[in-house]
C-alpha cells in the first residue's frame, strides 16, 4: 500500500480521488434532461436584487460543491426573466428570475459536475 511515486510512474496519490486528480481526470458529470419547475416552486429570495425570486430544482447526487451549467429553451434563456446563474445545493440546483413565471418552465438540460 501507499504512493508509488510519479517518477517510478504512479500519481503520487495514496487514494483513487487523489489519482484522478493528479491524472487531471474530469469529475463525474451528471446529466438531467426535461425537469419541469411548477409555478408554485418559485420563492422571495433575496440572494441577488434584480432576480428576487428563486426556485429549486431537485437533481439526485448533486452537492452544494458542485457546478452546474443549466440551459434553458431559446425563448426562456432569451427572455430576460431567468437569471444568467444558478447554485447547487446539498440535492438539487436552485434558479433564479426576476418574476414568477406565468406557467411551468421546462429545463430542456442541467449538466452536473461533482
């Protein structure tokens, strides 16, 4: 057991986590595709002034440290009412616009990196 050094031609990790990491492997990628946000998801939030309103998204095996990219339809991401940024809870990923949305708002894909 232990490292074998990388100048014998291992990583110098002691776990498989370190491993990857230091082989620059890209963290394990979560894919969600047709969530849909019900109008009655949205909440006050005051987390960022111009999109008071927040909603949270549930998406198995994310965490709080996690990054998400969330892309929208053409006409919602163009509309202006979504926030251009998301965050990622211990969960799900939480979304942000600046009104609660006249119907339910379908998320063609959130990409999920752990």
């Amino acid at each position: 057991a232990g490292a074998l050094p990388v100048a014998a031609g291992g990583t110098g990790a002691t776990t498989a986590e370190g491993a990857l990491t230091a082989l620059g492997a890209q963290p394990a990628r979560l894919t969600f595709t047709g969530k849909t946000v019900a109008t009655s998801a949205w909440a006050a939030d005051s987390t960022y002034a111009d999109y008071p309103y927040r909603a949270a998204v549930a998406c198995a095996g994310v965490t709080a440290e996690s990054f998400a990219d969330v892309v929208l339809g053409p006409e919602d991401a163009a509309g202006g009412n979504f926030a251009p940024v998301c965050a990622t809870y211990a969960g799900g990923v939480y979304l942000y616009a600046k009104a609660v949305p006249d119907a339910a708002l379908t998320i063609p894909t959130i990409v999920v990196w752990r």
